[in-house]
C-alpha cells in the first residue's frame, strides 16, 4: 500500500488553519468495519508522536484542534488554529503494512 | 507513564550484523506488539518488524530475510538483529509500542567501510 501525503511543505500564520491530506493506494477499509489510518507529529529533534489514531479519534492529551477525517483511501488532518509548538513534519500511516507518508513539513510564517 | 530506552551499536561495517535492544519500563509488557521501525532520508519512515511478549513476529516482507526480532520477557526487553547490512541500511532506528503511540529515543545507526 502506497501512502501519498500531500502538500510536501505548508506555511501557516499563527491562529490559521492548515490541512494536510492523504491517499492510498487501496482502500484500508478493514474487514472488522474499522479504518486503521494514523497521523503522527515529529517535532524538531524528537521522536515522532501519536496524534490520531484510527482516522479520527485523538490520542490522550492531544488537543482538540487537531481533527482527522476521511475514509476509503482519502484521509485528511486539520489543524484548526495552527500554533508555534505545531511546528514539525506530519506523518500519516495504515494501519494494515504499517505503510508511513513521505511527510509534510509545517512552519510558521 | 511507560518509557522506552534504546540501546546498540551505532557503527558497523558492510556486512556486519545490526543489534539492537528495546527496554520498557514504567509499564506493562504485555498485551502489547512492540515495533521496530527506523527513518532515512531516502525511505523516510519504514516499519521494520513487531513481537509480542510469546514471541509471535510479524517482518516486514522486504526485510524479512536478514530479519530476527526477539523478546526477553524477564527483562521487558525486546531486541533486533539485521544481518548483513549495507550503506542503505544506514538510519535512525527506533522502537515503539503497539500502534506507536509510545517511541524511544531513536539510535542512529550508520554502516561505513
């Protein structure tokens, strides 16, 4: 499975939104009726981070700017009012081969 | 709130044999997979491999024959071998639990003659 993240690179005004898409290369509707789509941060010189899990639902002390949307193989995550400590690269990921985006970059203007 | 500590070699010679080893604390092991997964420019992120604590494995197909990810329940350790490795095997690798919500610090790994 193929995991095409698009805009390579976003540069946000602080309070601005920004969206970040992805699409597979297949559906990664499971058998079991769920969607294993993942989005992760990599802040600056860390380890990336889980921000959602399972197309849409936040992980624990995410906050509740960041959403996740989509199905089939259109997945998007929105940040609704970007912050200077949103600053990294992106990541989305399926949940089925564990198949990761190339990233997309996000600064501050 | 659960940690993982990574530790290994960060030099190696082509051929060589890469070993690494995962350390959980603060935590349960069990009832989780536990990941291996390293980053490169070239490749960016790419799971490399889980366990369980039975040592059921999952590999990544294009990995899988220079692959052996085991465990040490005793110690909550988990580890990874990668046999004869190359320039492109040259990476930060990290370990991570389940759906990766819990990472390490990631080791730079680099494979030079």
């Amino acid at each position: 499975i193929a995991m095409t993240q698009t805009p390579l690179s976003l540069s946000v005004s602080p309070g601005q939104p920004a969206s970040i898409s992805c699409n597979s290369s297949q559906s990664l509707l499971h058998r079991s009726g769920k969607t294993y789509v993942y989005w992760y941060l990599q802040k600056p010189g860390q380890s990336p981070q889980l921000l959602i899990y399972e197309v849409s639902s936040r992980f624990s002390g995410v906050p509740d700017r960041f959403s996740g949307s989509g199905s089939g193989t259109d997945f998007t995550l929105k940040i609704s009012r970007v912050e200077a400590e949103d600053v990294g690269t992106y990541y989305c990921m399926e949940g089925i081969f564990r198949t990761f985006g190339r990233g997309t970059k996000v600064e501050i203007k | 709130q659960v940690q993982l500590q990574q530790w290994g070699a960060g030099l190696l010679k082509p051929s060589e044999t890469l070993s690494l080893t995962c350390g959980v604390y603060y935590g349960s092991f069990s009832g989780y997979y536990w990941s291996w997964i390293r980053q490169s420019p070239e490749k960016g992120l790419e799971w490399i491999g889980e366990i369980d604590q039975r040592g059921n494995t999952n590999y990544n197909p294009s990995l899988k024959s220079r692959l052996t990810i085991s465990v040490d329940t005793s110690k909550n350790q988990f580890s990874l071998k990668l046999t004869s490795v190359t320039a492109t095997d040259t990476a930060v690798y990290y370990c991570a639990r389940g759906v990766f919500d819990v990472w390490g610090q990631g080791i730079m790994v680099t494979v030079s003659s």
